[in-house]
C-alpha cells in the first residue's frame, strides 16, 4: 500500500512502514515535497502501482490537504486501479493545541497510523 505524507508525519510514517516490513508487509511512502506544485504523476504512479492508499497529515481532517490529494487520485486513471477507498487519516476537528501532551491526542500517531494501515489491508 501507499502512505502519502507530507512534513513532520514523514518521520512518524517511515517509522510505521518499518514496522509493517517485519512482518514482510511492504509500505510505500511518499512525500510529495511540495503541495503547489503537487507532484501528481508521482501520486496517480504510487496508487496504481500498490492499489491502496492512506493519506496522512496532522492538520484538521476537514478541509486538510489531504482531501485535495484523495481527490487527485480519485479523478485520474488510478481510481480504477485501487482494491479499497482512499482513507484520509487527519487531525482532529479542533485548534492544535501547543502543549505536546494534548497534541499527543490530536494529531495522527504511530499507533493511530498503524490501525489505519490494517484497516485498508482487510
């Protein structure tokens, strides 16, 4: 499957996709680098190549970039490549808070990913 991440959740996805290749689970991780210019060919090539992708960003689910990217993928030719629905995995819907206890709660996390990840792969 594909993970397509951007900024701080990189490092935090890398560390998922290590996980997942213990047990012999291949994860492909992108970082579009930038989001304007969006890198799409590179984003419709990872989807049809893998057939399932999470999108993981720690800004607010709602109006986050990563439904900009769900729908990149969902009107080019890899929609018909893809065994499952493209799952966006955000933030919650509230102001980020500053404090890193709270953000632990608010933001996507090893753990959070990780159940994500097993859900597209039922």
């Amino acid at each position: 499957m594909s993970i397509i991440v951007y900024g701080r959740m990189v490092q935090i996805c890398l560390e998922v996709a290590e996980n997942f290749a213990k047990e012999d689970i291949s994860i492909e991780i992108v970082d579009p680098r930038t989001l304007l210019p969006l890198d799409k060919d590179t984003l419709i090539a990872s989807a049809k190549k893998t057939g399932r992708v999470l999108v993981v960003h720690e800004a607010c689910q709602t109006g986050g970039y990563g439904g900009e990217i769900a729908a990149v993928i969902g009107d080019s030719e890899a929609f018909y490549y893809l065994d499952a629905p493209i799952k966006r995995l955000g933030g919650l819907d509230v102001p980020i808070p500053y404090c890193p206890e709270l953000e632990k709660h608010v933001v996507p996390t090893i753990d959070t990913i990780t159940q994500a990840v097993r859900a597209l792969l039922r």
